[in-house]
C-alpha cells in the first residue's frame, strides 16, 4: 500500500513540477511585447495524440498496481483471527469467536443490560464467545486480523493509522476489512468516520503482544456462558437475599 | 392548437428552405453569408417601476447581479465559520464558546455553504446570468419571468438557511454530507429544528435552480444569434451549459435524499434508518439502509463537484486565451473533454465510499471510471499550459489568477489521483489529505478563476477598471496564502489526522502537528483579511476607477461588443449581432490588429489566414 503511495507520489510530483516549470518558461520567454510574432496554430492533432497516449499510459501505471494491492486487501487470508468490533456513540467493545472459531448470530433489537452483544440466546456457536465489553483489544503479532464491524446507532470507522486500513462500521450491515499487525506496541484507535458530538473523542486502543502475552489475555477474558452463568448467579443470590428478607 | 401552428409556421418554413437552396446554390460568392434568423424576435418585457426593474427584474443580467451579491454574501458568511474551525484547530480553547457541538455546526454550514449556496450559485446563477445571454448574442433568457422566480428561491432558500442559526438546538451538524443515521438522531447538534431547515433549504434550492438551469439550457440551445454555431461559441458557454445539464440530472437526487430523509425525520419511516440502539432503547426505525443515502448523495455530490469546476475550466480558458493574445490550443479537443468529463461524472460517485462499508467489488469499477476522468482532464490542463507557448502574455492580475488556478489545480487532481486510486485512498480517506485535496481543487481553483473573472468582467459590469496594483497584492496574498493553508494539510493526511476532529488531545502521533495547526490558523486568518483589499477595491474602483471604455481588453466574444457599455436591457440595441467566426482569433497571420472580433465579416480582414475551426 504504502508502495502505490510512493509510486503515485513520485509520478504526480513530477507531472506538478514539470507543469510549473513549463509555465514559468512561458511566463519569462513570452510576457508581452508589442508586436511579438505570436503561433497562430488552433489545433495539433500530433501533439495531442502524443499526450492523450502517454496520459493514457501514465494513468493505466498508476492505476494497475493500485487495483492489485486493492486485490489482496480485500481477499482476506484463511488462516485470519477474527474480531468482531462494536461500535456506539460513542465507544467500542469487541467479540472473539472463541474455541469453536465461529461468531454466533447476534443482533441491535436483542440487546438488553443482560445481553450487552444482542447474542442469540438460540445459538449454539455463540455460547464460547469471547466478549470484551472494554476499548482495549489485544492482538497478536504476524497474524492477519479480519476485522468485522457492526455498529449499533450511527456509522463509525475502526482505524488505526499505523494500520492503514480502514472501514465504516454501519449498522444492519457487517462490513470487514483485514490487516496483519507486525510491531509490537501499543497504538491509538480512531473513529474516522464522523458519528456526532463525541466522534472526535471517540478513541480505543490496540495492544499488538507476542504470542504468550496474547494466550494470557484471552484467558482472563469471559466468554458468554460465563457471563450468563453469573448472570444466573447473580440473580440467584439477588432472590436469596429477598427471600432472606421475607 | 395544430392549426394555428401550422399557420405561423408555414412562412417561416418558406423563408428557411428558400435560404437553404440559396447558400447551397452559391456558396462560395459572398463570403459575408450568414443564415437568416428562423424566428422573428420577441419583444421583452420592460421594467418601469424600481421594484421591477431593480427587485422583481427580469433582466439576466440584474439576476445575475442578484445572484453574485447573495451568493458572496453566503461566502462571507462560510469563510467566518471556518476562521472559527481554525481557531479552534489551532488554539484548541483559546475562544471558550466553540464547543464540540458548535465546532461540528460550523464545518456543517461552512462545508454546504462554501459548495452549494456560494460556490454552484456564483457560477451558475451570477456568471451564467450575466455572461449567456451575452456571449450566445440573445437579448435575454429565454423564459425571464421564469428566470426571476428562480434568484427569489434562491433568496428564501439561503435566508432558511441562515434562519436555522437562530432556531433552537442551533444549526445541523451532521457534517456537509448529512448521513443518517447521525444526522437525524440526537448525538449530532441541530437533529432536530437545524436538519429540518437544512433539507428544507436545499429543497428550495433545487427547486429554484431548476428554474434557472433550464433558461440557461433552452437560451444556449435555442436563442443563440445568427451565425452563433455551437462550435463557435466561447467555451465559458460550453463549461456553464455542461456543467448545468449536470445539474439537472444531479439535483434531483440530492431532492429525493433530502425528502426521504425529512421523512425518516417527521414521520419515522426508514428510507434510510435501520434498527438502532439509543440510549438502551431501541427505536421505531427497521430496515432502512444508510448506505443507500450516501449513493444518492454522492450521485448528486460527485456531479456537483464538477457543477462548480466545468464553469471554472470554461472561463479560465477564455481569460488565459484573451491575456495571452492568443487562440486557446485545440478548441475542439476543449469542448470534447468538457462533455466527455461531464458524462463520465455520472459514473464516478461511489470513490467517495471506498470505505463506506458497500460492496468492495465496486472499488475496481470506480476505481477505473475515476482514473479514467484523469485523462481528459490531464489533456485540458496541457492545452492551457500549451496556449501559453509562444504567446504574448500579459502579466496583469487575470492572468495571474489563471496562472495561480493552474498551478492549485494539477496539484488537487493529482491528490485526486491518490484518492481515486482505491487502493491509496484507503489510508487516506477521512484524513486531511481529503481536505486538502477537495480545498484545492474544488474550492482555491474556483476562486482563482472567480476572481479573475472578476479582474476581467468588472468593466463590462460597471464600465471602470479595477486597480491592478491593488489587484496584484490581493492576488499574492490570496495564492501564497492558501497554499500555507492547504499545502500542509498534505502532510497532516499523511500522517493519519483524521478530519472532522474537534480536537487531537495528545495522541501520539500528532505533536508535530501542533505547530503546522498554529501556523495554518494564522495562514487562514490572513488569507481571509486580505480579501478586505478585494473589496477595497471593488468598492473604490466603482466611484474612481479608470473608466473602461469599450473592450478594454481588446477581446473577441460577442460580451464585450454590446452598443451601450455596461450593456443595458434588450443587450443589442436596435439589431442583433451577426457572428463570423470563434471567439479565439487572436494575432491571426496577415490581419492588421492582434485581434478580430466575432462580429467581424471575412470581407474586412480579407488578407487574414484564418484557419477554418
Ligand atoms: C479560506 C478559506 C477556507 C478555509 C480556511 C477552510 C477551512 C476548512 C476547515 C478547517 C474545515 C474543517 C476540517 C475538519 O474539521 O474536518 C473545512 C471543511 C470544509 N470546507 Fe473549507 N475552508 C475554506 C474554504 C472553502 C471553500 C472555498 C470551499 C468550497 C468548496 C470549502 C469547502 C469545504 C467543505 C465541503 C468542507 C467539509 C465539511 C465537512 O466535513 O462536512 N471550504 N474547511
Ligand atoms: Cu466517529
Ligand atoms: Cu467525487
């Protein structure tokens, strides 16, 4: 990606330059003289073949690279972690799949206090679930994230600058877009997609770890069935103690 | 009604086909020949009152008077809001009352003033008013009453707009691109009141502007003089008639958006709003998309775009060639890619969305359509530099404002090429390489252009000449101003600053930024005051400037040929002008003066080599 950038950087550097240098050329070689013997050539058909073939040419350049890397940022790899990010004015929680690789269904008319994911009580691959109701996500190194957002109100956007990658995060629709973090380190995650009043607060954090580092992470993480198990918990000791009060 | 048709029609019929066989019988014996009118002329209607003649006018060129002086009124009021926006930016808290929420209110009124209110109706409404009549050699719009409806939408539609910094909860701040769900939804200032009065407003706008853009359609298509052929007319004719075919077709979409949405807004259908999560709550909404508003939006917002740039491209053709003394390089070639980008603006929409969440297989589509826009573009930015070649260029303040579009312009569309490119955009897009890009491109060049046509047609409007030496500071100022302005915005995009932030804070990555934001700020702010020359002159030069005289700039097209200078109602006098040739016969071989004017028959420059386009 970065390469295209250079690339096009270079090359439309150089279109800029020679256009201003040609200009200031004419500007000292022609400013005007009485009676200066001016071309009278409305039209050169040559001349401008040349230019729409090598314009041609230039932009194919610069677009046939850009397509390729387009290409490859779109196929996400097979061996990709999955994140599931949720987005709200105005903060972020994140959804791992868990053991079984799979993100159960979950959607914004399910949520309650209880269910802060709108999971689907029904569905049996959500019950291993990973939920990280924090802005801060852990993520290996040289391992390809795909990366899938949903938003629960507005349209927001999961960026990282260092990243380079990013995507709107709408809500009704899962959009994705994929990334291999490869330094570790700490990095600042912005809403890049203008979501009201808190959108320019609206930041998170991106923790890139070695492999040990992230296995420990995930394990102190609570999957959903230990989050309804304590939910039940909960509201068990909540009707002990009323009964107790009885 | 089929008789009377027929009855009128019959002679004129007669008359056509006598002259048909005439020229084709003798066409080589009177080189002076020039078609005979098909259509015998109309009388106009006359103002006597001062509210006709000066309020409810019917004359082009008073509308177009209106129309400038309410559109930069509407500029003013953009480019105070954005002195704000820097302040902010630059000394975050320095003035206490910009809050977060007014931060967003103002970037939304700057962003859809500073586009549509300003920029669309100067172009459109002030220079399309004033200039097509004149240069197609019509005595007025074809539909003036039509036309004087028009300017007074416009009028409400603004003063709506501006109301809506008065009414309670303030302004919309959804950002100039009002998506929804945000838009609409208390989260962004002004969802209630401020959203309603903005759609409200750019309905009218369309409404009023489709009034206008079918005068200028139907008085291009239809009212042009004798002799006025298509490919003879001034290609600042060519960029307002393309740009307002655009429009046509533009607008209406931004009209159905901004009625779906007022509907979402008032009776909570879901055009465009899913179900949403507010406050624990879920909301009556199900199903919309809002995706599907941003394709309607950049199907209008794309074609807008060029709406304000095809106008631009056209008259800064005409200035350069007029201020070089020489014919523009390869008319034919202009007009084409004229069309040619117009057309293709329809097809380009979606490289505003690259990220937006839509299919990404619609990157490689878009990606192609919008590097292809490149090439005809590319070709009309050699064929300016190419008139410069071996021309007699007069240094004066239109052609420095030209010259100053140039340079901002190729250095927009080549960002534009970064962010065209689907694969460079993703980094870069909703950062402020975008903002850098769209100021250059979209709102510097304009202005250049705008303000050298001002230099340029000032004296035709008022009949004196504006100071050049004041011209020339305003010039420097404004050029070398906006590029400190937005030259380090590249960078700042670079280094991922997004846009639309109230605030940086301390991030990590931005302290560099810090001092660049100080600096743009001040860049900003002087920039802005040093307009106060522009209208320093303006304003003397009304009472004391040079008088112009006729054709002061010793140009070709038929504007500057009218009998009475400033031109007065009706145009032409007694008798409409007969055209001879393309506005660009300048140092023709073999002819005395450095120029011929349209209007000149070949029998008086009978040595000139005109070379037949
Ligand atoms: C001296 C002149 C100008 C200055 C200093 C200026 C400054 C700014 C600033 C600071 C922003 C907000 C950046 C952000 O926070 O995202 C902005 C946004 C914008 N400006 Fe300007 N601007 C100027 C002239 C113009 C002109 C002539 C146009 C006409 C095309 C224009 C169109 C816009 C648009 C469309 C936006 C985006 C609004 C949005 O994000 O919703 N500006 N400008
Ligand atoms: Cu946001
Ligand atoms: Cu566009």
């Amino acid at each position: 990606m970065d390469d295209t950038i250079n690339l096009t950087f270079w090359i439309g550097g150089g279109v800029f330059i020679l256009v201003c240098l040609f200009m200031v050329y004419c500007i000292l070689k022609f400013s005007y003289k009485e009676g200066r013997k001016v071309e009278y050539k409305p039209e050169d058909h040559k001349l401008e073949k040349i230019l729409t073939i090598a314009t041609t040419v230039g932009v194919i350049a610069l677009l046939a690279p850009g397509l390729i890397v387009y290409n490859n940022y779109i196929n996400t790899p097979k061996n990709a972690l999955q994140v599931e990010v949720n987005a709200w004015q105005w903060g972020w929680q994140y959804r791992l799949p868990g053991e079984d690789g799979i993100l159960g269904t979950a959607q914004v008319a399910k949520i309650t206090d209880d269910n802060p994911f709108g999971m689907n009580l029904d569905d049996p691959n959500g019950k291993d679930d990973i939920l990280i109701q924090d802005d801060v996500l852990h993520l290996k190194t040289d391992r390809p994230v795909k990366i899938l957002l949903r938003s629960l109100d507005v349209l927001h956007n999961y960026y990282v600058p260092q990243f380079r990658a990013k995507m709107d995060a709408i809500p009704g629709i899962i959009s994705y877009y994929w990334f291999e973090p490869n330094k570790i380190g700490e990095y600042e995650v912005l809403c890049a997609e203008y979501c009201g009043v808190g959108h320019y607060a609206m930041r998170a954090k991106v923790i890139v770890e070695n492999e040990d580092n992230y296995e420990n992470w995930i394990k102190e993480q609570e999957t959903f069935s230990d989050l309804i198990a304590k939910q039940e918990n909960n509201k068990l000791k909540t009707t002990l103690v009323a009964q107790n009060n009885d | 009604m089929s008789d009377e048709y027929n009855q009128q029609n019959t002679p004129l019929e007669a008359q056509s086909s006598e002259t048909m066989s005439g020229s084709s019988g003798t066409p080589s014996k009177d080189i002076d020949y020039v078609r005979p009118a098909e259509i015998p002329e109309q009388d106009l209607y006359h103002g006597h009152s001062f509210i006709t003649k000066w309020v409810f006018c019917q004359d082009a060129k008073i509308i177009g008077v209106q129309y400038f002086l309410t559109a930069v009124f509407t500029g003013v009021v953009g480019l105070i809001l954005s002195w704000l926006m820097r302040l902010q930016l630059g000394y975050p808290e320095l003035v206490p009352f910009i809050t977060a929420e007014h931060y967003y209110q103002f970037v939304t009124m700057h962003g859809m003033i500073m586009v549509v209110y300003f920029l669309t109706a100067l172009f459109l409404g002030g220079f399309g008013n004033y200039l097509i009549p004149l240069m197609v050699g019509a005595r007025d719009m074809v539909f003036p009453y039509v036309n004087m409806i028009s300017f007074w939408m416009f009028f409400i539609a603004v003063c709506v707009l501006m109301a809506s910094f008065f009414v309670p909860g303030g302004p919309t701040g959804a950002g100039w691109t009002l998506y929804p769900p945000q838009a609409i939804l208390p989260g962004t200032p002004g969802a209630n009141m401020g959203i309603i009065l903005m759609l409200i407003s750019l309905s009218l706008f369309v409404i009023g502007f489709t009034m206008g853009g079918l005068n200028y359609i139907i008085t291009i298509l239809q009212a042009r003089t004798r002799g006025m052929t298509l490919m003879r007319m001034p290609l600042t004719i060519w960029g307002i008639f393309t740009a307002t075919a655009l429009a046509m077709l533009a607008f209406p979409a931004l009209l159905v958006s901004c009625i779906m949405m007022t509907l979402d807004k008032l009776l909570e259908t879901s055009f465009f709003m899913p179900s949403i999560l507010q406050a624990g709550e879920v909301l009556s909404y199900e199903g919309g998309s809002p995706v599907l508003f941003q394709h309607l939006f950049w199907f209008f917002g794309h074609p807008e775009v060029y709406i304000v740039a095809l106008p631009a491209f056209g008259i800064v053709s005409d200035l350069i060639s007029v201020h070089a003394r020489k014919n523009i390089f390869g008319y034919r070639m202009m007009v084409w890619a004229i069309v040619g980008i117009g057309g293709l603006s329809f097809f380009v929409w979606a490289h505003h969305m690259y990220v937006s969440g839509m299919n990404p297989w619609f990157g490689f589509f878009f990606a192609t359509t919008t590097l292809i826009i490149a090439v005809p573009t590319a070709l009309k930015v050699y064929n300016w530099i190419i008139t410069l070649f071996k021309a007699n260029i007069r240094m004066n303040t239109v052609m420095l404002f030209c010259l100053g579009f140039i340079v901002t312009f190729v250095n927009g569309g080549i960002t534009g090429i970064f962010l065209g490119n689907v694969a460079v955009d993703i980094p870069l897009s909703d950062t402020y390489f975008v903002i850098a890009h769209f100021h250059m491109v979209m709102g510097i060049a304009p202005l250049m252009v705008i303000m050298g046509a001002v230099y340029h047609w000032f004296p035709l409007v008022t009949g004196r000449m504006l100071s050049e030496k004041l011209g020339k500071w305003h010039f420097w100022f404004t050029f070398l101003g906006a590029y400190s302005i937005y030259f380090p915005m590249h960078y700042l995009g670079f280094i991922g600053v997004p846009r639309r932030y109230f605030e940086m804070y301390d991030s990590p990555y931005v302290t560099s930024a810090v001092g660049m934001n100080e600096f743009i700020t001040l860049a900003a702010l002087i920039v802005g005051f040093s307009q106060l020359i522009f209208i320093y002159n303006i304003v003397t030069s009304l009472k004391i400037g040079k008088p112009a005289g006729k054709n002061p700039w010793k140009a070709n097209s038929l504007e500057w040929l009218t009998p009475d200078v400033p031109p007065t109602h009706g145009n032409w006098g007694e008798k409409l002008p007969v055209i001879y040739r393309w506005p660009y016969d300048f140092n023709v071989p073999g002819a005395k003066e450095d120029y011929i004017t349209q209007t000149t028959p070949p029998s008086e420059v009978i040595n000139a080599e005109v070379e037949k386009t």
